[in-house]
C-alpha cells in the first residue's frame, strides 16, 4: 500500500492499531539501559515509539503516513513524552550522521527489493553495539496462524542482518489476537533481536 492509502487507513479518530507497545517490543527492550537515541522505523500512530520515550529514550518516529504521525504526535503528547516525527519513505529515506542506539521495525512488510534496502539501512544507522528489534508477521502466519498479510513473498526472516549484526534471538512467537470474529487467535510473529557487529 502506498502513503495515500496507508493516509486514508489512519485517518480516523481512532487508533487503528492499539495505544500500548506490541508485548515483543516491551519485553525486547525492558532489559536495555534507556540512556540513547532510538528510531522506530514505520513508527504508524506511535504506540512502539512512545513507550521507549516513555521509559527514558529519545526517539525518532519515522513513516510516510503524515496522518499517522499527527496521531503518534498526539499519542506521545497525552502521555506527556516527545517524539522527533519524520515523514519519510524509507526506502529513499537517509539517517542522519550521528548512529542511533537502538532501531525498532514493527510490522513492516515491504516487496523486495525494497525491505532487503530498509533491513539494509536500519543496520546502518546503528553504532556498533547498538540494538535491532524486528518484529512482523511470520512467514508461516497466512497457513498457521491469523491475520496479517497472506503474500509470503513480503514475509522475511532474519538472514539479512546477519552480515551485519550478531543475531541474539531469531524465532517464531505466537501472540495472542482476542478481538476476532471466531474468538481468540494465535498470530504468528517472527522476532529478531541483533547487536549492529
Ligand atoms: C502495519 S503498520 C505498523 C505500524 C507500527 N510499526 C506498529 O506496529 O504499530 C505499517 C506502517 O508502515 C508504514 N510504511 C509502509 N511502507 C512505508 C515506507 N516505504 N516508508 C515509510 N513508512 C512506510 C505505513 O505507513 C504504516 O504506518
């Protein structure tokens, strides 16, 4: 989906996705010292950055969804913590000189080339030691699990990051979706946890 359609998904006055952090992001970030710069990248209406800022970090909110940032921005400013918003495609997007602390990816899921050169940049931007959280549908979600895109060829793993990082954790979560039609369901999730090498 392009910006104007992603524009017209968030342009309601409620969140599409949920005001509290995706529990693989709080539970990937509670052991880290909250004392950096961090981005979300495709940071939607905000509930991933906004917690980390929340908990001590100075984050950079990153999307091409003018309408989800202005949500983000509202979302950070009820809870009394600031974002830097940057309306940006990624794909043509550049990090600024100075390296984050921490790079976070929720949810994106990108045609290749195109998440290979995001993967590729979110390594990039992070000084050596630093973190990287991806977490986003898995590739056996559409057969196993629910929700999420069913096009496995915009599903990814984390062999990208391996030339530039030490994978910590690389694996297949379930998470718990309890608001479908048929009851509670188990998505599944593929969570990344690197160190930028
Ligand atoms: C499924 S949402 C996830 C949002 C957020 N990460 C979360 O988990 O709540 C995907 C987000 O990616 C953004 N996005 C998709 N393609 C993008 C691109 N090329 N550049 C910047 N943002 C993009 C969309 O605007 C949308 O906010």
């Amino acid at each position: 989906m392009d910006a104007a359609g992603w524009d017209e998904r968030y342009r309601g006055s409620e969140l599409v996705w949920k005001a509290g952090p995706n529990r693989f992001v709080e539970e990937g970030l509670a052991g880290l010292s909250p004392s950096g710069r961090a981005v979300d990248l495709a940071a939607g209406e905000g509930r991933n950055a906004v917690w980390p800022a929340e908990h001590g970090w100075e984050v950079d909110a990153v999307d091409f969804s003018a309408v989800a940032l202005r949500k983000a921005e509202r979302l950070a400013a009820e809870r009394g913590v600031r974002l830097r918003t940057v309306h940006a495609d990624l794909t043509v997007w550049t990090p600024p000189n100075t390296p984050y602390d921490l790079a976070l990816i929720t949810y994106l899921h990108l045609p290749w080339p195109e998440m290979a050169q995001v993967l590729s940049k979110a390594a990039g931007c992070v000084r050596s030691g630093g973190t990287l959280l991806l977490v986003g549908h898995d590739a056996a979600n559409p057969e196993q699990g629910h929700g999420g895109p069913q096009d496995a060829r915009v599903l990814y793993g984390a062999e990208l990051w391996r030339p530039h990082a030490d994978i910590l954790r690389a694996e297949t979560v379930g998470r718990a979706v309890t608001d479908t039609e048929g009851g509670s369901r188990t998505a599944l999730d593929a969570l990344v946890r690197a160190v930028r090498k």
